[in-house]
C-alpha cells in the first residue's frame, strides 16, 4: 500500500499498490473493508468485475484478460453521507489494452461506494480504456460550492491529463458540461482504442495538450534542434494519441498535469489550488520478438515487459542533451481556480529547474517538476513544497504573489501540515524532506522541518 487506509464508521478501508506494466493479468485492484474491532473482511468490490465477456463465458469469444485498476491513491470519506471516494489507476497492461477491450470501467475513474457495504453508489470514468497510464493519482477532494443561488456539494477530481471534473457528491453527474470528444485511433494491430475521450467545458485544461516539434525548447540552438528532430519522428496528434510501434508523443507525460500530491481548496473564497507538470514523454510498443532480444534496448530509459500482450513497453521522458526537458518552460505550475465560475484566477511558475541540468543554467527559465501538494491557511497563504530547487515556499491566495521562501535540507517531495499549539495559539508549519529516489539530481535526507507564523 503506497496510501493510508480510509476509516468510516467502524471500517478500516484499504486500496492496494500494483506495479505497472508487469503482466497482462496483473492481480485484481480490490478495495476492502474490514472490522475495525475484529479485523474480519466485511466487504469488498473489485473495480474491473466483468474481464470476461458474455459470449467467452459461452465458449463463443475471446476471455478478457486485465487486473488493477486498482485505488493506490488516497480515498477520502464523507461520514454523513455514508459515503467513500475512491479514485482508481489504469488496468493491466498499461499502454496495450487489446486484450481488454471496452472502457475498463471503473478503472481511471473516481467512485462513489457505500461506506456499510461497499455497495457501488456511482462512477465516474476520467479515461476510457486508459493507454497513458493517465490514473487517478490524485486524492478526490470533497467541497461545497455555491451556485445558482445554492450550496451544492461536490467532490472534485484531477487527473494526470490536466483536466479537472466537478461532480455532484450524491449523484456524480457533472455540475460543469463534460462533452465525449472525438481522440486519434491506435494504429496498432489487435489495439481498439476508445473513439472518445471526456473534456470538461469548465475549468479550462491547467496542463497543455499540444507540443509540435517546431514548439520543442533547449537551452542553446543545438539542444533544442536535437528535441526539434526527435519529436518530428513521433506519432503526435496530441492528447490522446495511442502509443504505436513507431513511438507516439505523450502530452501531457505521466506525471502531469495533476499527479498524487492533490490540491487545496479554501472554502471561504471557493478557490482551488493545484500544481501541475508539463514534462512530455515517448510511448514505444516493441513487437514481442524484438524486445526480447535485449541486446536490442540500447536507448535509455524504462522498459516495461507486458508479459502476455504481443508488444512490450519503451518509454522516458524526452530530454535533450542537457537534461532539461524538450517541452517548453514553465516546467511546473501553481494555479489557483474560481471554482464558483470554473475560471482560472492567477497562475504562476512554481519552483525554478535551474540547478537540475548540467550546462547554461543562468539561462534555464522558471518553473519546476513538483513531486508535493499544496495546503491553504485561515489567514490566505498557499504554502507548498514539491520543487526540485528544495524551498518551502508561501504565497498570497488572492493573487499569487510569493511572500516568503525557505531552502529546506533536502527536497520536500510531500504536503506540508499547519496546526496550532494548544494554549499558545501559535501556527506551525511542518514538512518531510527526503528528496525523492528517482531524480538523481536531489540529495535524499530524513528531516521533518518545522517553522512559526509570526
């Protein structure tokens, strides 16, 4: 388990951490809930039931083959309503579904259950039949709104495409449109991909969905003409563009736009605070034979075996010889949302990349990579983390202004916490900074750092 157990009533709710891109028939993405008190499984629901197909279960037609789709991220609970938010991750592989055709529901989606039986109460799916690795990382935040002259509860869900849905806590339906678009189609034998993909009309996408190669950046002429030549050699039709055998560009990657660390929400002013990435990636599937020849890998970066589909997985974000990522600055993003209206308010690079490459570092553009969420406070301060520059930092809620930053001994790849001390009515602010194993740049540390408001 990568996340805390949800507690309703007295039920200790667990999800499960599976890896990705393993095996076509990974184990199941149960969620279960169990006594408190006796420790016994009182329930449990699987979020892909049906993987067999009626006319397979007759002899007639192909067995659906998948698992996963499994809640490795945090579910959050409302008491009153008896009610569990669950978000889910992809199904099983992730970046070949042929032998799982359909939607994959409710994979990549975020679902209500009943909190005394794990009843499925509604879903609502943010990808179907997921090809990106676009999970549901990050946690649903419940809040209420007022619209039309009424408070209208609902939970709020972001996801790794930069879209942000809003749905009505009772019933998920959408309290912003949501139209089913038409997305590119996969060019890959055996592949069926979804003809149409959800968008939001409200809010507006907080993570771009183009790059051409002509849009490609470098530090200097040489890196960006390398970025410019490699992108131009991938399928790129935009989000939503299955990966191919010829390598497809990713945009947004999978860890952006929103990603694990969540948002915030200031219930007083109806804002919403997320970070959010713009780090492009490549998706390769290798045919079986060739990947298997492993003296065939010689580009850097992961291979996911797939074990059971006829193509094996190549993928990395696309940097230039620089180490900065091709995708153009800012890197990283602060945005803060009306979500009254479903409008941007302000938006501001977070965090800098200027320490992470190896050359031209006074040229290197704010914004960075950010691997932590935001917290808002009573008195109007955004204060986050995340960024591979290692500084706490704090902002103005009402306008994005950065009022104060402190470096902090290693990296905070975390949410920070605020409480007051009983009997002295002084504020704190506390986080872990432990940098993060997979970016090779950071220092790993084991502080918990704590300040004072003034």
């Amino acid at each position: 388990m990568t996340s805390p157990p949800a507690i309703i009533d007295d039920l200790v709710v667990v999800g499960s951490a599976i890896n990705d891109n393993h095996r076509v028939d990974m184990a199941r993405g149960v969620v279960r809930g169990y006594g408190a008190r006796t420790g016994a499984l009182r329930w449990s629901w699987d979020p892909l039931p049906a993987n067999r197909s009626a006319a397979a279960a007759k002899g007639r037609g192909p067995t659906w083959r998948s698992g996963a789709g499994n809640a490795w991220s945090i579910m959050v609970v409302d008491q009153e309503r008896d009610l569990l938010f669950v978000p889910t991750g992809s199904a099983s592989p992730d970046y070949y579904g042929g032998l799982r055709p359909g939607d994959d529901k409710w994979s990549n989606s975020v679902v209500a259950l009943r909190g005394k039986t794990g009843e499925l109460v509604w879903g609502f799916q943010l990808v179907h039949h997921d090809l990106w690795d676009f999970d549901s990382a990050s946690p649903p935040l419940l809040a209420t709104l007022h619209l039309h002259g009424k408070d209208v509860p609902v939970v709020i869900q972001g996801n790794k495409s930069g879209l942000l849905y809003v749905l009505n806590r009772d019933t998920g339906k959408p309290i912003f449109p949501v139209e089913e678009r038409p997305v590119p189609q996969s060019d890959v034998p055996g592949e069926v991909a979804s003809p149409t993909q959800p968008f939001p009309l409200k809010p507006p996408p907080l993570a771009p969905h183009t790059l051409s190669a002509d849009q490609a950046w470098g530090p200097t002429p040489e890196n960006r003409d390398w970025c410019r030549n490699y992108i131009s050699h991938l399928r790129n039709e935009g989000i939503f563009t299955p990966p191919s055998v010829q390598g497809t560009l990713m945009v947004p990657g999978i860890i952006g736009g929103m990603t694990w660390s969540g948002c915030a929400f200031d219930p007083t002013r109806s804002i919403l605070v997320t970070n959010t990435n713009n780090l492009v990636a490549i998706a390769r599937l290798i045919p079986r034979e060739k990947y298997n020849d492993r003296s065939s890998r010689t580009e850097g970066g992961d291979y996911g075996d797939q074990l059971g589909a006829p193509y094996g997985l190549y993928r990395r974000f696309i940097q230039s010889p620089s180490n900065f990522p091709c995708s153009p600055p800012p890197w990283g993003m602060l945005y803060a949302l009306d979500m009254n209206e479903g409008k941007i308010r302000w938006q501001v690079p977070l965090g800098s990349l200027g320490d992470f490459g190896v050359e031209h570092r006074q040229q290197i553009p704010p914004g960075s990579i950010s691997l932590g969420g935001p917290i808002v406070t009573a008195g109007g301060l955004v204060f986050i983390a995340g960024t591979v520059d290692c500084f706490l930092r704090a902002f103005d809620i009402e306008s994005g202004k950065e009022l104060w930053k402190a470096k902090l001994p290693a990296c905070g790849n975390a949410t920070p916490m605020t409480y007051r001390l009983g009997g002295t009515d002084k504020q704190y602010l506390v986080i872990a900074a432990g940098g993060h194993p997979k970016i090779t740049e950071e220092e790993l540390g084991d502080s918990l750092v704590a300040f004072a408001l003034p």
